[in-house]
C-alpha cells in the first residue's frame, strides 16, 4: 500500500508549475503522476517522495491537497504483462476506480502500476496470496 496525493487544481495556465514547483524546491522527488480534468479544474494524482513533507509545504501553499491509500503493483515491462494483472482482477473479482504506470530504473520494478481499487481493503485482502507482487511504501525509498 501506498500513499497517494490528490491535488485538486484550477484549469489556468501556471497552476500545474505551482504545484511542482513546490515540490522542486523542497527536493521532493516526483514518481509518477496523472491528470484528468473537468471544465474548472483538473485532479492531480501523484506519487511522491517524502509524502508528509509534500503535504504539508503544499497546504502551507494554500493548495488543496488530501492523500488516499492506493495498490502498487510491480510487473515486467513486456507485451501482455498487463493484461495477465488484470486477467487475475478479474479472476478475483475486483474492481478498479483508475490507474496509471510508470517505468522504473530499479531492477527489481520494470514496470509499476498504480491502481485505486473499489472496495480497497477487501480487494487487498484478495489480492494477499494471488501472485501479484504488491509494493508497500518501502518502494519509495527504493526508488529515491
């Protein structure tokens, strides 16, 4: 498990440089991010290092930040890696809310896939013994 953030920001333009220009100067590693806009503003996603510190310089900001538990899974970076994860949600019964994947230097983690899942703690309870590595927040520092 893993913890996220969630930045909600004004669609105009400089307000994505804000945030991580908040990030930037606190040395605040970004890892992976993802944004899906409405017509007034956009949901930031994002993995980071270093998530207490990140919370707090962004709220001190006044920049509406709030964090949520989310399934990081390690895969290979190869055709149908994917698909044989979500072939096993499936198997299992789980939904997903969103996700989004980033590649890795790290050579255990070629490929990392950050998932929100419906009904998160009973999906991770499943997911416990199935054979789909999940990483826990001990990654981030892997990957700093």
């Amino acid at each position: 498990m893993l913890k996220q953030l969630t930045v909600f920001i004004e669609n105009k333009p400089g307000r994505l440089e804000e945030v991580t220009g908040c990030l930037a100067d606190e040395n605040i590693n970004l890892h992976a991010l993802s944004i899906a806009d409405t017509t007034d503003f956009g949901i930031l996603r994002m993995i980071v290092s270093q998530v207490d510190k990140a919370v707090k310089v962004l709220k001190e900001k006044g920049i509406m930040v709030k964090t949520a538990d989310v399934a990081a899974v390690s895969m290979g970076h190869s055709p149908g890696s994917l698909h044989k994860v979500l072939q096993k949600l499936k198997t299992l019964d789980i939904s997903i809310e969103y996700m989004y994947a980033f590649t890795s230097r790290h050579k255990e983690h070629d490929a990392i896939v950050i998932f929100s899942l419906g009904n998160q703690d009973e999906a991770l309870e499943k997911l416990k013994g199935s054979g789909i590595p999940l990483l826990g927040a001990e990654l981030l520092d892997q990957l700093n």
